[in-house]
C-alpha cells in the first residue's frame, strides 16, 4: 500500500509517481534474486542517474534537481522499499558529491560534477578506517605534499561501492593537528596504487559492495583537494548530516515495505477459523508498528524541511536517523513475527528487510554515536 504523502508542489508528486513506478516496476521483481547472489545492480543505478535522482536535490545550476530535500527523501523512501542496497547507492552517491558541491571551486565544479550528479560517474564515500569508524579524528591515512601533488597512502575501511565507484571522496591526515588535520580528496578509482580488497561478506544488503581499500602512495594533482588543508573533517561530518537523513529515508522505506507485507499478509492468513488480524493481540501488534512509521517519517521530513529552509539540521537529523533506523529494526522483526514460520524463510522478502535494518542503525555513525550527537547539543544550548 503506497504511504499516503502530503507534497510540497506538483513538481514533487511527479517526483514521487516516478520513483514509486521504479521501484514498482525495475527494483521489485529483481531485488531478491540479485541480493541472494549478491549483486550490484550498476545498470539500474546508471538509470536512476539518467532520470536525475543522484543529483535531484543539488542546484540545478551545479547540474542537479533543484527539488527540496524533503523531496528527495520521500524519493528515496520508495526506492528503499523495493530494494534497500539501490536507495543506498543513491544516498552514498549523494554525500560523495557533497564536499565538491559545497567546498569546492567553480571550476573543480565545473569539470567533474556533471557527470556526478548527472550519474555518469559513481562515487564512494572513504572517511572510515579499520581503527576508525565511530572517531574518524582517530583516522590515520596520510597525504603528503610532494610539488604539485599530494600522495596518499593508508587504509579506508567499509567502503561502500568499493570496486564499482569510478571516483572516492577520500579524507586524508595533511598534518599531525589532531581533527584539524585532516583534508578532503577527489581520487580517481583507476590511479596507479589504489587496491580494492575482496567484498565483505554481510549480514544484509547484499546487492551494495562494501570494501577495504589500500593507498599505497597514490597520486594525485593538487587540484584534487576539495575545499581548504585541514578542513576536511568538517567537510565530512557536514555531508553525514546530509547522509543521516538519507539513511533515516531508507529506514522509513524499509518500515514501510515490513508493515505493508504484514499487513496483507494478516489479512488472508487464518487461523481459529479467522484473519489473524482480526486476533487483537496481533492486531495490536500490527497497530504498533504502524505508530512507530508515521512518527519516523514525521522526525525525517521535520529535519529536511529545516534543512530546506536554511536553519540548522545536525541535532535533528541524528535523532531522525536514531528513531527511524530504531523504528526499522522494531518493525521488521515484528514483521517476521506476524508471518509466523513463513516469515523466517527467503519466501517472503520480511526477513531480507529485517537483516537490512539492523545494519542502519550501525553505518554513517551508529546510534550510540547520533545519542553523543544530540546529547552535545543538548548540553551546548
Ligand atoms: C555495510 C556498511 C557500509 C558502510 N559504508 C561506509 C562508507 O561508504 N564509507 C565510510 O566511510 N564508512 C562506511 N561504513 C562504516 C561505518 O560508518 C562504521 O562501521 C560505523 O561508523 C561504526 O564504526 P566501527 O564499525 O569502527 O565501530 P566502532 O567505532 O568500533 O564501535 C563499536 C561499538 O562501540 C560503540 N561506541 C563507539 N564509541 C562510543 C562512544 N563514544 N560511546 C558509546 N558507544 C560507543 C559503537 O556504537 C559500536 O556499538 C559502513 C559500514 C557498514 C557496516
């Protein structure tokens, strides 16, 4: 059942129409096939370029969408409750082509964000490390100045896209200054040094690659540095507002699809002679998990408006991610639950969402993180 939405224009609702008939029509009938034998869809991410949806909510004078935020998000709810690992392809695009759109020069813009955020090009986002993902200060991947360019070498870990990207967002150590020491590179998938490692084999979400990768003294011309030395932590933790919001999206979607299944299902499955959702205890089962959507998708769309209104967003969008991505895993394994037997087999995709979910409330800092976040900002007003 498609969520009922209130839209900001008629721009928007076609927005929406065309996701919704994509994920309708491409995502649905190949998500689970492509997830159980753990492949990346490239060509369907390649048309989602090709209709706008990786640059939909940059300016169009950068050559992106120009819809609102709150747009975009709602796009990406109804790609993620057809298939998850493709929403987050378009999200972790997005947040690639971040610090360019924001930090960058007119003609750094000029020469590669066409084809980033006309999807021509894919983009992997490399700020976390073996030893760092919840303190990516802690990051030691180094790049020095050698003339006119910087060479890098270190490890970036959990890279999604790894191996598929044609260009890295990388954050690099340019001096021993502790978070003010770090700066932010645009790194060509194919320079000479850069080695991607074999695919993580995961829980879930397993059509999106995720991959370690070396640098081991990797060149590039100066020109690549996006923004200014030693400004890249900020540039990165300004793209994971940014990403929060767009993991929360995914999280709704995924809620969304899990109630949806267990609400038809409920509805022909009898047993003492009548629909188990006419069994109150189950029927308030399902009840609950519809209270727990709604208000994800209320804190997600409140952050995005702030954000497309100019105002602050950072608290708002951790406590969307925390409560959407929490409202995930609840409601998913409620799913499970509401299926019975039939819901812990590969029959029913509910089981796919609940191993999707749990990793939302891990990537892109974990709740414990987006607690840390809130709480500091609780403290700093
Ligand atoms: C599928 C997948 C895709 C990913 N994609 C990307 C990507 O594209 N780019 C990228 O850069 N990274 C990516 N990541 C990395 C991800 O962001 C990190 O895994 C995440 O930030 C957590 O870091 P960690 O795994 O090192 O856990 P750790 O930092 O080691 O944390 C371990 C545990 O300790 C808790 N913890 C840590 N510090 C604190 C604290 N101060 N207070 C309370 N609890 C704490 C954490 O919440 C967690 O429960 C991806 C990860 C996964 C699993």
């Amino acid at each position: 059942m498609p969520a009922d939405r209130s839209l900001v224009s008629p721009d928007a609702a076609e927005v929406i129409a065309l996701a919704r008939d994509f994920a309708r029509d491409e995502l649905a009938p190949r998500a689970a096939e492509a997830e159980e034998h753990e492949q990346f869809p490239r060509e369907l991410v390649r048309r989602l370029g090709e209709l706008g949806f990786l640059g939909i909510s940059y300016p169009e004078e950068l050559g992106g969408g120009g819809q609102p935020f709150e747009t975009y998000l709602q796009a990406l709810e109804e790609l993620a409750g057809a298939w998850a690992s493709v929403a987050l392809a378009v999200s972790v695009h997005a947040i690639t082509c971040f610090p360019l759109a924001n930090f960058g020069t007119v003609e750094q813009q000029r020469r590669w964000l066409p084809d980033m955020l006309g999807g021509q090009l894919l983009g992997g986002y490399c700020l976390s490390e073996p030893h760092a993902g919840s303190d990516p200060a802690a990051l030691r991947t180094t790049a020095r100045r050698d003339g006119g360019d910087y060479v890098i070498t270190g490890t970036k870990a959990w890279v999604t896209h790894g191996g598929h990207a044609d260009y890295y967002t990388l954050f690099a150590r340019t001096s021993d200054d502790g978070s003010r020491g770090i700066s932010c590179f645009l790194v060509p998938a194919d320079a000479d040094g850069l080695h991607v490692h074999p695919p993580e084999r995961k829980m879930g979400l397993t059509g999106s690659t995720t991959a370690t990768i070396d640098c081991d003294e990797v060149r590039v011309g100066a020109d690549r540095l996006i923004g200014d030395e030693g400004k890249g932590l900020s540039i990165a933790l300004a793209a994971l507002d940014s990403g929060r919001l767009g993991i929360a999206a995914i999280a709704v979607g995924v809620a969304q699809a899990a109630l949806d299944h267990a609400v038809a299902y409920a509805k022909t499955r009898e047993t003492f002679g009548k629909p188990i959702i006419e069994h109150q205890g189950l029927g308030f089962l399902l009840a609950d998990m519809a209270a727990a959507v709604l208000p994800a998708r209320a804190t997600t769309l409140e952050a995005a408006r702030r954000r497309d209104r100019g105002l602050p967003y950072a608290r708002e969008a951790s406590i969307a991610k925390l409560v959407a991505t929490d409202a995930a895993m609840q409601v998913t394994t409620d799913a499970v639950q509401v299926l019975g037997g039939a819901g812990y087999t590969r029959d029913f995709p509910v089981e796919r969402l609940m191993r999707e979910a749990k990793v939302m409330q891990i990537f892109e800092g974990t709740n414990q993180i987006q607690r840390l976040v809130i709480a500091r900002h609780l403290a700093a007003e």
